[in-house]
C-alpha cells in the first residue's frame, strides 16, 4: 500500500485482514489525526462564535491592510 496515495483518498476498501500490522497501524493513527483536527477545527469556530469574530478566508502570507501611501505635510 503506498502511504502517499492512502493520505490523500476515501476509505481504505482494503479488508484489514488482508493489510500488514504497519500498515494497519498506519490507517488508524491517520484516522486519528484527522478526527483530532476536524476536533480542533470545530473548537476553534466555537471560540470564534461566541466573541462575534468570523473567519476572513486569508492564508497567513496575506495581509488584512491595505498598502500605506506616503502622504505629504502641509
């Protein structure tokens, strides 16, 4: 089973009677972690909720705030 191919699809429709121990090991602890960010995820839209906040869709290397103009001094 390649792991790379495994992140990325649905359910394994594999029989895990017919997978290896590491690999069975392998699908449980990515099926752990992705219940532990959907947890997280689910946290973090409650604590945003309850101070007003909403998510602005930016990644991180984007910026809220327009560019600054010089402005000249009368």
């Amino acid at each position: 089973m390649d792991m790379g191919r495994a992140a990325l699809s649905g359910p394994n429709p594999l029989n895990p009677c017919h997978m290896r121990p590491l690999e069975r090991r392998a699908e449980l602890c990515r099926i752990l972690a992705l219940g532990l960010v959907r947890l997280h995820m689910r946290n973090a839209r409650q604590l945003s909720a309850e101070h007003g906040e909403f998510p602005l869709h930016n990644s991180a290397d984007q910026s809220g705030h327009a560019t600054t103009l010089k402005r000249r001094t009368a």
